[in-house]
C-alpha cells in the first residue's frame, strides 16, 4: 500500500484513506493483518547467535524475537546457523 493524502495530510502507508469512516473492527482487521518478519528482526537474532553462539537462542530477548518470527523467518534463521554450523563458525 502507499501513502494517501487525506484532509491536507498524508496519511501513513498501510491506513486507508476513508479510515475516518470505517468500523472499528474492519480498521482493526486493517491494522493487525499478519506482516513479514522485519529483516532487523532476523538479522538481530543471528547477530546474537554470531557473537554467543547457540546458546544465544535461549536468551529472553531472542525468545521473544523468534515469537514474533513468521514461518519464513524462522525458515530462514535455521538455514542460516545450519550454514555456520556446517562452516564451524559457531559450535553445534
């Protein structure tokens, strides 16, 4: 979605431009519709796993991250530490 301009403003991307009009329930399904995992997101987690290793994944803060990951992400984060892991970047 891009951004659309609404009473002189521009409104930002992802808000429908009659969202003044919308029921509360249709702005919400808007709103919370599922996204792809932020690339920082993925990116944050294998820095921790490149600087402490495995046992990074156990950390609260990458437990919360990898909560928030979609299927994708997590798809992705595990190829990647298989590759480190395979490349002995890091220890099983």
């Amino acid at each position: 979605m891009r951004a659309v301009k609404a009473a002189g403003r521009r409104l930002p991307s992802g808000i429908p431009a009659e969202w003044d009009t919308m029921s509360l329930d249709g702005l919400c399904s808007i709103l919370n519709r599922p996204r792809a995992t932020p690339k920082s997101t993925i990116e944050a987690v294998m820095h921790s796993v490149r600087e402490r290793g495995l046992a990074a994944l156990k950390e609260p803060v990458n437990i919360e991250r990898l909560s928030r990951c979609d299927a994708a992400a997590k798809t992705e984060i595990n190829r990647r530490i298989a590759r480190m892991v395979a490349a002995k970047e890091i220890a099983a």
